[in-house]
C-alpha cells in the first residue's frame, strides 16, 4: 500500500482530483488540513525513496550492517 499526498489549488481541482480517483475506483481521504505528523511522515517518506533511487543508480553506495543492534545504534 502506498500513500500520496496531493494538494490541490482551488476547490475545482479537488473536483476534478476526486472525480478522478473515484473513476479509477481509488479509495481516499480529504482533509483540508494537514497534520504535522502526516506531513512528517510523507517528507520521510519521499527521502527514503530518493534514497534508494541514488542506490539503485549507483550515485550512493547501500550501507550493509552485521547486525540489528548495529543498525540500531547509528539511528
């Protein structure tokens, strides 16, 4: 399962967004406000991806870790 945030301008491109994914049969939320945790989340999120994207080019070497308290201490 993935989660998208989209942030429309205007109410007609809310409109249009909904109509949109209803016509996919996409199950969503709206909320006119964003939570920071939310916010956080996706921003956490979008770097992980950008992350692995780097490694999977080769721009950035994976880290490879001999074991889970290892892991966890660099956290």
């Amino acid at each position: 399962m993935e989660t998208f945030l989209i942030e429309s301008k205007n109410p007609e491109d809310s409109k249009a967004i909904k109509e949109f994914l209803k016509s996919l049969n996409i199950n969503y939320k709206s909320s006119s406000s964003i939570s920071l945790e939310v916010l956080e989340r996706a921003n956490g999120i979008a770097e992980v991806f950008i992350e692995a994207k780097k490694i999977e080019s080769g721009e950035k070497e994976a880290k490879s870790y001999s074991s889970f308290k290892e892991l966890m201490d660099e956290l």
